[in-house]
C-alpha cells in the first residue's frame, strides 16, 4: 500500500514537473507566427518550432529557425502588451553567416539550417540572440555563429 502511493506520488511528481518544463506557446505567439510565415508552412510545423524555439530567460522573446531547401526561416517573436507578438524577420542573419564561411555560396552546400543557440543578456532594451548556421558540403559540415541583435521596435540588426 506504502509503496503504491509513493510510485504514484513520484508519478504525479514526474507528469507535473515535464509539464512545467514544457515552454507555453499560448495563441497569440501562433497568430503571429501563422501571419509572418509562408502559407505553405503548416500550422504543426509552426507549433512543433515554436516548441524547439529558444526562449530568452525573462520570456519576452523567442527566437525560432525552420530549415528550408533554399533558405531557412529564421523568426524573433517580441512579446508585446495584451497577449501579442511582433514576428520579426531575421533571415538575413543565415547569409551573415555564409558570407563567414567563405567556402561558397548557399546554392554550393547540400543542405543548411540555421537555429538559435543562445539568448545574451542586455540591459539597452535591445535583444541579442547567437544563430548557428549548419551547412554540409561533400559529406562535411561547416559550422559558422553570428550574434543578431532585435531592436524593440522589431528591427533586425546584423554585422
């Protein structure tokens, strides 16, 4: 009897904390996501990145990437008041990063994707997250990382 409801506290406990640990996408973020992306990406495709999105530690911002044959979407979503989300399009980071390989042109490389890795701490208001760019040419991969910083207003800003 003892042992059964410990099991079932430890069960309880276990269900509660990997139900905490999962980042809340709520309905505004996949509004705004739905609005900002292509049409042809799918509604569980934008939740499924949205879930592997890199949340910032205050959770105002997620930054999200979808690799794509030809260029990957790369997203920020900046909290704003009232449940809302300002999607900020910060592809241009993926080239950034090409142009720091160096090797060859994005159309050289097999297949690429860039993701988010790490949120930095700012204290100017501005948002800076570092984007990882993967890119496999002849059975090698090449691995490049670019700061990119999001200004309130949803301005992107790259080196």
């Amino acid at each position: 009897m003892k042992r059964t409801i410990l099991i079932t506290l430890i069960g309880l406990f276990a269900t509660v904390y990997v139900a905490l640990a999962q980042p809340r996408i709520d309905d505004g973020l996949v509004i705004a996501a739905r609005k900002a992306l292509p049409q042809v990406i799918s509604t569980n495709e934008i939740i499924r990145a949205l879930g592997t999105g890199l949340w910032n530690s205050n959770r105002t911002a997620v930054a999200m990437g979808i690799p794509k044959p030809k260029a990957s979407l790369v997203f920020v979503f900046l909290r704003q008041t009232g449940g809302k989300y300002r999607a900020v399009d910060c592809g241009g980071v993926e080239g950034g990063n090409f142009g720091k390989l160096g090797i060859a042109g994005r159309a050289a490389y097999d297949r690429f994707e860039t993701t988010p890795v790490e949120w930095l701490h700012r204290d100017d208001g501005r948002f800076q997250v570092v984007m990882r760019t993967r890119a496999w040419k002849s059975g090698r991969r090449y691995t490049v990382t670019e700061p990119l910083i999001v200004t309130a207003d949803g301005t992107p800003l790259y080196r």
